[in-house]
C-alpha cells in the first residue's frame, strides 16, 4: 500500500515536471520569435499617428522622427494626421490599434491634461500605453510687455501682489500647457491674477504687445522672435535649465521663483503589450536620430531641446505630468467642452 502510494506520487511529480518544461520551453520558443520579430522588424511601412493637423510642433517633431528612422531601417515610416477632440481622436485610435509596433503614437502634454480636464477620455494613458521615450521638451515662457513695470520675476509676484484682481495674462488657449502655467503660478503663490484666453498663441502675444494684456505665457517657440526684436520682455523659462533658443533669459528657479517648471513636452508611446524588443529598437534609433547635428538644429529653430530618455524614465515622467496638472486642473476648475 505505501509502495503504491509512493509510486502514485512519482508519478505525479514526474508529470508536473513534464508540463512545467513543457510550458518553460513554449515560453522560451515564444521568447525566441519575439526576439527575432523584433530583430528583424520592420517587415512593412511603419504609421506614427499624429493627433492634431499639420504644421504644428508635434506634427513637426513626428516628422523629423519618420525621416530618420526610415533613412535608419531602410523601410517607410509615415505619419498620419488625426486631428480632433484636442488630441483624443487620435489617441484613441492609436490604444485600439494592435500591438505589433506598426503603429506609434506621438503625443504632447495634453495625453497627460485630457483625463483630467474633459468628463470622459477613450484613453487611459498610462494602461493603454507603453512608454518609448521622451524625444523633444520645450519650456513655456512668462513675458511682459517691454514698457511693463515689473523687470524681474520677483517684481511681477510682488506688483500682482500689491494690485489684487487689477493685472491679467494671455494665454493662448483653455487647458493649453501654457495655459496651465499660469494658472500653476497664480496657485503657487497665491496671486489674483486675471486669465485672458486667445484662439492662438499669435493673438495672445499680440495682446501682450500692444499692452492690453501686460502678460504673457505661452509656449517657447511663438514668442522667441518676438523676443529676441524686443517686442516682449521674457522674465523666465519655466525650466531646470536655460533654453538654447534664448540662453539670456533665466530659469524660473535663477530667477527666484521655483517649483513653475512647465514644459511642453513630444514623445513617443506604443499600444500596450506591443514587444519590448520593438519599443527598444524605436527608442535607441529616436536616441541617435536626436543625436545628429542637423536635427538638434532644426529641434532647436522650434524651440526644443533633445531628450531621448528611457521608457522607464519616460514613464515616470508622464504619472509625474498627470499628478501635477491633474491637481491645477481641479484647483481652477478647468473644464474642456
């Protein structure tokens, strides 16, 4: 009876041995295809959608990113325009595409605001998505007119301060990164301070020049030639660190005002469970395109400055984006119709 007891349990032992080595050498042969597919990847042209129209920064960015790597991999990578719904159009069509590294979505801050600034999104970035990398980041700039009185950072804090509910600030459009701003700096340092929104970046900056608004924010690269002519006087770039494009002007920490950070970043990001071989082949061929001289330039003419860092880093940068402007968000009460 123990004998054939024994022999009962060697049995079973033997068999669980059997199935494990069968299920460890299924998932070493699916490790394999998956290494290959990725080494040998890509087979056809690649789609990177583009959530917004053509012409603008990130529009730009995708496309500079499209012709390097199909220079790179010796096959076609495109980008395709699907505006609306300030981006959710075609960040939705991007989570339901399948996971197979044939389509890439380049997103902007706003994949990170939406969530938390309109009622419903058809996205969850951080579940539907998997972080390539953090190709390009501009920082948003506070400006004045030249003829404005305060000429520091400080100085504006403490004229606003000292006027309640008497200064106001353009921006170029509700739930706008720089948008954001400034409503992140009337929070910070609690500051009754006027909100004036404009249709386009253009218009903001021209209310601010012609002195119906004294202040501006708005992203780097609309106000930079307005700038640099003097036809508006930047007080900081909301940034750790000094802007190539205007390298003059401070941070708002060397100016004394930290914790305004505010960048308008461009990534890339993938469909989640698209294979880590593929996301690892985007992520070092962005690294060496935003390597080459010629694109740091023309990144450079936009106003940005290349990142290229990990997905981990990436990642960690877009719970970080949601966290902060998910709470300025609920503090002003922004709401996108």
């Amino acid at each position: 009876m123990i004998a054939s007891t024994k022999k009962a349990r060697e049995d079973v032992m033997t068999a669980v041995a059997r199935a494990l080595a069968s299920v460890l050498a299924l998932l070493c042969i699916t490790a394999a295809a998956i290494e290959s597919s990725a080494q040998s990847y890509p087979m056809r042209p690649v789609r990177i959608i583009v959530p917004f129209g053509a012409g603008g920064p990130t529009d730009v960015i995708a496309r500079i990113v499209a012709q390097k790597l199909s220079e790179a991999w010796g096959q076609q990578v495109y980008t395709e325009n699907l505006p609306g719904a300030g981006g959710n159009t075609g960040v939705a069509a991007a989570a339901r595409a399948a996971a197979d590294g044939y389509t890439m979505l380049v997103v902007s801050t706003g994949f990170m605001v939406n969530p938390s600034m309109y009622a419903k999104v058809p996205y969850d970035p951080v579940k539907d998505f998997a972080p390539v990398t953090l190709v390009a980041a501009s920082p948003n700039v506070i400006s004045v007119n030249p003829g404005f009185a305060a000429k520091t950072l400080k100085e504006l804090i403490e004229l606003v301060k000292a006027h309640p509910g008497t200064y106001s600030f353009a921006q170029p459009s509700t739930g706008s990164t720089p948008h954001l701003a400034g409503e992140l700096f009337k929070q910070q340092y609690h500051l009754d301070l006027v909100t004036v929104p404009f249709n386009s970046a253009a218009l903001a900056i021209n209310s601010t020049i012609s002195g119906h608004t004294p202040i501006a924010f708005t992203a780097l690269p609309p106000a930079m030639s307005n700038v640099k002519e003097g036809k508006l006087r930047a007080l900081a770039v909301l940034s750790v660190r000094r802007s190539p494009a205007l390298p003059e002007v401070p941070t708002n920490t060397e100016a004394g005002v930290p914790d305004l950070e505010s960048d308008t970043l461009t990534g890339i990001v993938a469909p989640a469970g698209t294979p880590t071989g593929i996301i690892e082949r985007w992520r070092s061929g962005i690294a060496t395109a935003v390597a080459a001289a010629d694109v740091k330039e023309r990144l450079e003419t936009l106003g940005f400055s290349p990142v290229a860092n990990t997905p981990h880093e990436f990642g960690a940068r877009i719970r970080a984006e949601i966290a902060k402007w998910s709470k300025v968000v609920h503090d002003a009460n922004i709401r996108a119709e």
